[in-house]
C-alpha cells in the first residue's frame, strides 16, 4: 500500500510538472501613444508599450504610417514622423512587433492629426480672349486635378462696367455649354483697376472648404 502511494505521488507531481512546462505563458500588453495634434512641417512622436514580463522575449519593431516619412526611430520602440508636406488631416502609426510568445495580438496602431489651413489658390489669368478660349479656361479649371472636395472657383473679373459685362457673358455661356454645375462658380467684380494696365483681366482663383475668399 505504501509503494503504491508513493507511486501515485510520483506519478501526480510528474503530470503536474508536465503541465506547468505545457501552460502558454500570459500575452504581453500592447499599446502605442503620441500622435496628438501638430502643424505642417513639425515632427509627430508615437512610442509603442509592452506590458508584462518580456525581458526573455527577443523584441522586435517594425512601423508604418499612411503619410509622413519616418526621420528616426525604425526598429525602435519610438518614432519620429516628418510631417512637412501632409496630405491628410489624419496620419496613422501602426506597429508590428516580432518575437512575442505565438498567438499574441502583435499588432497596434494610434491616430494624430495635422491642421492644415487652406488657402485660395490662383489657378490661371487672361485678358481679352475669344468665347471658344474662354471655354478653354473654363473646363481647365473644372478639371483641376487633386482639388479638395465641395472646393469653388472664385471668378474675379476686372476692368470697365461694359467690359466686366461682356466677359461675365462669356463665362456664363461657357458653363451653359458645358453644362457644368454652376454652383462651383462665384463671378465677382474686382473693380475698374485692371492688373493687365488696360483692357478686361479675369483671375480665376481655387477656394477650398473653409478657406477665405481672395479680396480685389
């Protein structure tokens, strides 16, 4: 009776042992902060944060942003993003990291935010044309590549009373022609100075959403 006792201890603390050997060890936490808010031209910070006991662990890092060029940082647990020419307001930072125990979420990512002012943008200027180039100019200016979405053309037109007139009638029969949305247009009258010395000038300028219209 007491072998067999003490072959049943044996054999328990045995399966005991081989399940403590066979148990997955807890997943390390993952987290990334930074982003934030910044202006164009400034550096976007993100670090990313294990937590859990990783100091056995062979940690890699391995990081990609949809804009922005990372300046420093790769293969570290912190990034700096250069944000000089941003194409977005919202960049975001994902990080992936390699030797974690398998099965681990190995991934996390965090969003920052660029403000971008936008601003009116002139776009083409002409003097006296006929009807058939100012249709030209007209559908050049619709077709603008890369122009922010619910943008307006904002028409300034300068010269006489009788002058600003008639080229009002060329650009409106040029968007009747077209049949382009007309609410894309704003034709003002920048005044009876013209840039062009003498004659009618019409500047045609890109406004975005949120930007201020040009003044005379």
């Amino acid at each position: 009776m007491k072998k067999l006792f003490i072959l049943l201890s044996l054999l328990f603390f045995s399966v005991a042992a081989a399940f403590a050997q066979n148990e997955k060890p807890p997943c390390p936490t993952l987290a990334i902060s930074g982003g934030g808010v910044t202006n164009p031209g400034e550096q976007m910070m993100f670090t990313a944060y294990l937590g859990g006991d990783t100091a056995d662990l062979n940690i890699r890092y391995r990081w990609t942003v949809t804009q922005g060029k990372i300046i420093e940082g790769q293969g570290t647990p912190s990034i700096k993003v250069d944000m000089t020419d941003p194409d977005d307001l919202n960049i975001t930072a994902t990080v992936e990291v390699a030797g974690l125990p398998a099965g681990c979420p190995n991934t996390a990512s965090e969003t920052g935010s660029v403000i971008i002012e936008y601003r009116a943008t002139l776009i083409d200027e002409f003097g006296r044309l006929s009807g058939v180039k100012v249709r030209a100019r007209i559908e050049a200016a619709y077709r603008l590549p890369n122009t922010p979405p619910r943008s307006i053309i904002y028409i300034m037109n300068y010269g006489t009373d009788k002058e600003i007139a008639a080229r009002e009638k060329q650009l409106r029969r040029a968007i009747a022609l077209l049949k382009y949305d007309a609410s894309r247009i704003t034709i003002v009258r920048g005044g009876g100075w013209s840039p062009n010395g003498a004659g009618v000038w019409t500047k045609f300028w890109l406004v975005p959403p949120g930007a201020e219209n040009p003044q005379p």
